[in-house]
C-alpha cells in the first residue's frame, strides 16, 4: 500500500513539475512531441527507485539503515534536486539559471507543503494512538484488533496525508503560474531576485531538517515537537509564510515588469512625438526655404540682369577684342559664384530621396545630411511600399531607430575612416523587406545571456528602447525582426506584411 502511494505522489509530482515549466521552458526540438512523456516516466520511475530501492538506502545510511538523526535526509534532499536539474536540462531548452531557479521553486514548494502538515498530523496520530493503547489497557480492545487497526488506520492516514499536501502543493504552484511574468524573456538580474525567496525557504527547509529529530546517547528518539511544544504551531505558520513570500515576489516582480513595460511605452509615445517634431520641422524649414525663394527670386533675376548688362556694356565699350578682360573675367567670376550661392541654397531645399512618400522622402533625406556631416556614406534603395497599407508613420519609427543606431555604431567605428551604411527594401507580394547594414567594430558587438545587444550607452535605463519600439510596431504588421554581426558589419533584418 505505501509502495502504491509513493507511486501515485511521484506521478503527481512530475506533472506539477511539467505545469510549472510551462511558459518558462521550451521543449528541445527532437522531444517536442514525445519529451513530456518520456521527462514523466523517468521523473516517476527514479523517483520511485530513491525511496524504496534498499541498495541505496544501504548507501546512505550504512549497514544498519536507520536513520539517526533528520539531518541525514538533506543527502537524499540534495540527491533529488541533482536529478530533477539534470532531467530539466536534458529535456528542456533555457539558460541554466532559469533550470536553477525552477528545480529550487518546485522542490521549495513540495517540502513547505510537507512541513506545513507534518506536526499536525503527528500530533493528531500520537493523540489517537495513545487514546487507543489506552482502551487496550482498560481491555476494552484486544491487542491484536489494536495492531491490525493501527495497521489500517496507517495506511489511510499516510494517502490523506499525501493528498493533502499535493493540493497544497498544486495551489501554491497554480498561485505562482497567476503572476509569474513571462520568464523566456526575464534577465538574469529579475531571475536572482525571484529566487530570494525560494532560497530562504530552503534555507528553512533544511534547518527543520536538522531537528526534527536525533538518537540520543541511549538510542531513544528524540523529537522536536516533543520537546517544544509551540513547534506545532510555529512551523505551519513559517511554512506558509515561505510559501506566500514565495507568490508575492512573484506578484511584486510581475508588477514591477508591467511598471518597466508602461515606461517603456511612454518613451515609445515620447520618441513618437519627437518624430513627428522632427517631421513638421523638417518641412517647416523646406516650405519657410521655398516662401523665401519665391520672395527673393526677383531680386535674384534683378541682380543677375545687372550682372549680364554690365557684361554687355563692358563689352560695347573694349569693341570686339574685349580691350579689358580683367573686368570681362571679373564679371563672370562674380556670376559663377552668385550662381553657386544659389545652387547651394537650393540644394539645402531640396529632398535628395525619392521614396515614393513625403515622410520617409523627408527622413531618408535628414539622415543623409546627418551621415554627409559626420562622414558617414548613405547608400539607399529604399521604396515605400503603397500597395500593402503599411502606415508612413510605422515605417518612419523603423527608419529613424534603424538608422540612429546604424550612425551611432558608425560613428564608434574604428577600423574604416569612412564608414558605410545600406538601407535595401524588398517587396514580394504581401511582404516587404527591409535591411540596414553598417559597419562597426564586430568585437564591441556582444550578445548577452538572453541575446540582446551589449548597450554602449551611458544610461543603461535607456538601452533596448529603439530596438523594443521597432520590434512593437513589426508585431503590429504579424512581422519579425532580426540582426546579426558578421566580418565587422552589422546587419538589421526587419519583415512587415502588409494589410491589403
């Protein structure tokens, strides 16, 4: 009958495992269809083996296989979450980190739900027991129905016991699984903090394991509760105090998340904002260039046909062999150069890019003068895509973050004294493309644990924003967007489907 119980707890604790991975862990690819059964029946099995195979009791506690004091159940302890580690890691992608925190929250979670029942339900069985060794002693019960009694009673008693402490065990996992933040995407800084808790729990655990018991000098059992009295009610509460620390850090850390995320919104709607500043002041500048153009153009022809009368006059009066040609020289020396004034001026109006849009004509065309000043080299093909209702404005937050971080890693950029940036876009059918590449020092370009891009800026807070904007409006398009850095040239991919 034990052996039945110990088999149905170990299936239910692999299944409580597997619930709790879920959405933190990914299957690797080659078990993604039969990896759950297989992580079940390995979990089962070995389980079942640690608590009733006599060779490795032999092992643990000696010849004699008794245990003489709790502590040395911490052996067994450590033993099964090795191998509940191994078994995450064999069968589950993820950073080892994240398989820490999981095999430490799960098994937290299976002693606190032990302990919080252990000292009741020792103290309700010593108390029937001793009221029916009583009854022997008044002979109103046989010893033999008292034994098989005893025997029967033991059997029910440990499988409610078991099944009390597995809904504990469920109920503090489904709580953690209500507010666990998505845990794929969680840094290494967020995993430490959510593991605070489950380590002091375990810290707890094993302390209780230390004295629960121990032989004493003459070979009598001696017990903590018995001793202490208050213990019955102080390690209950303790343990469901860990339990609940355990739930509220993950409260608190997935409230946090969604404070960082509602930050990270607001600089998007902030840099948004700061773009279309961007954009009226850009053509603000062209039409206030183009009013003053128009306002001055007379003068300017006025000032020309001076120009071209004096050249005549001078002309009639040296007669056909320009008997002065240094003022010939000079007048058309002062007309080049008026006429290259006006050319600048003009160039300074003029959108250089034709992309088919006003927004991204004005962006591409701002940028190229920010490359032009700081010796950068635009290189672009980009052509807006009108047919696929994608919106100026989303595409305009993709150039600009795109771009801006395409210059700053230019700028950075040590190896090439002139370095170079491509912007490429691609259209087949209802999806469009588009790359940037540019070069860059490809030994500063580093990933993290979670494959995010080393920062290099100076306020950390403000490293990913671009990267999160650009990624927000690729998801609104079913989109996806990549990067990679190969012999000194970064290369952004981003992929947009169009909506008509």
């Amino acid at each position: 009958m034990l052996q039945l119980i110990d088999l149905m707890k170990y299936s239910v604790s692999a299944a409580l495992l597997i619930y709790l991975c879920k959405g933190a862990l990914t299957w690797k690819e080659k078990y993604a269809r039969q990896g759950k059964y297989l992580f079940f029946l390995l979990f089962v099995v070995c389980g079942f083996w640690f608590s009733n195979s006599a060779w490795f009791e032999e092992f643990l506690y000696k010849d004699n296989m008794i245990l003489q004091r709790s502590s040395m159940t911490i052996i067994k302890l450590l033993i099964r979450m090795f191998f509940n580690f191994i078994l995450l890691d064999f069968f589950y992608e993820g950073r080892k980190l994240l398989k820490t925190y999981l095999v430490l929250l799960y098994r937290v979670i299976m002693e606190m739900a032990v302990f919080s029942l252990y000292g009741f339900w020792t103290f309700c069985l010593q108390a029937y027991s001793d009221w029916q060794i009583n009854r022997v002693i008044d002979n109103d019960m046989a010893l033999e129905d008292y034994m098989a009694h005893m025997k029967s009673l033991g059997n029910v008693w440990n499988l409610v016991l078991v099944l009390i402490q597995l809904c504990i065990a469920y109920i503090a996992v489904r709580a953690v699984l209500k507010y666990r933040q998505d845990m794929q995407n969680t840094d290494k800084q967020g995993i430490l903090f959510l593991m605070l808790s489950p380590a002091v729990g375990m810290a707890f655990d094993l302390i209780l394991r230390c004295l629960v018991f121990t032989q004493t000098e003459t070979a009598e059992i001696e017990f903590l509760f018995d001793k202490y009295k208050g213990m019955y009610a102080f390690i209950p509460a303790m343990t469901f105090l860990c339990l609940l620390s355990i739930v509220y850090s993950c409260k608190i850390f997935k409230e946090l998340m969604n404070a960082q995320e509602e930050k990270n919104r607001l600089l998007f709607y902030e840099q948004q904002l700061s773009d279309m500043t961007k954009h009226v002041q850009d053509m603000e500048r062209l039409y206030d260039g183009i009013r003053g153009m128009r306002h001055d153009m007379n003068n300017y022809i006025a000032d020309m046909e001076q120009l071209f009368l004096s050249g005549i006059s001078d002309n009639k009066a040296g007669g056909a062999e320009w008997d002065d040609p240094d003022g010939k020289e000079s007048v058309q020396t002062e007309g080049r150069q008026y006429l290259y004034r006006m050319k600048e001026t003009l160039d300074a109006l003029t959108i250089r890019d034709n992309t088919g849009n006003p927004v991204t004509d004005v962006i591409m065309s701002r940028k190229r003068q920010e490359c032009e000043k700081e010796g950068i080299t635009l290189e672009s093909d980009f052509l807006y895509p009108i047919q696929l209702g994608i919106e100026a404005f989303d595409l305009g937050i993709l150039l600009n973050n795109a771009l801006d971080n395409a210059m700053e890693a230019c700028k950075k950029c040590r190896k090439k004294k002139h370095p170079l940036i491509r912007v490429h876009s691609y259209l087949k059918g209802r999806m469009f493309l588009v790359r940037i590449e540019n070069d860059c020092d490809g030994n500063e370009i580093l990933y993290t644990a979670d494959r995010t891009l080393r920062t290099t800026k100076e306020d950390d807070s403000m490293h990913g924003i671009g990267l999160k904007n650009m990624d927000s409006v690729a998801g609104r398009y079913f989109g996806t967007m990549s990067y990679e850095v190969k012999d000194d040239v970064f290369c952004l991919t981003i992929m947009l489907q169009g909506k008509t």
